[in-house]
C-alpha cells in the first residue's frame, strides 16, 4: 500500500511541474506551448487522483491481527 501512495505522491510533483511549466510558456505568451503543458497536468493530476482513491480504498481494507 505503501507503494500506492508514493506513486500518487510522484503523478501529483508531476502535476505540479507541468503546471508550473505551463503557468511559465503562458507568461511569455507561449499559447500552444502552455495548453500542451496544462493538458499534461490534468492528465497527471487525473492519474494521481485515482492512485490516491485507490490507496485510500485499500488502506481501509486493511485488517488488524
């Protein structure tokens, strides 16, 4: 479970970056450049949320001995 986190941890930096990368071509009115970026944060937030829900789901499947 440990592994699902970290990996929903990773698409969320990656998320982070691309929009940080678009908010950037943006400023420099760099359109096309911005819109690739901000599709490549949604696809990574989309990504890390799953992960998340996921590990959440499984986290409460858990079982105490």
């Amino acid at each position: 479970m440990h592994e699902s986190h970290r990996r929903a941890a990773e698409q969320h930096e990656l998320a982070a970056h691309a929009h940080r990368t678009a908010a950037e071509h943006n400023e420099k009115g760099d359109n096309p450049t911005s819109n690739w970026h901000a599709e490549r944060a949604l696809e990574y937030s989309n990504h890390a949320y799953e992960l998340a829900k996921d590990a959440h789901t499984k986290s409460g499947q858990m079982v105490t001995l």
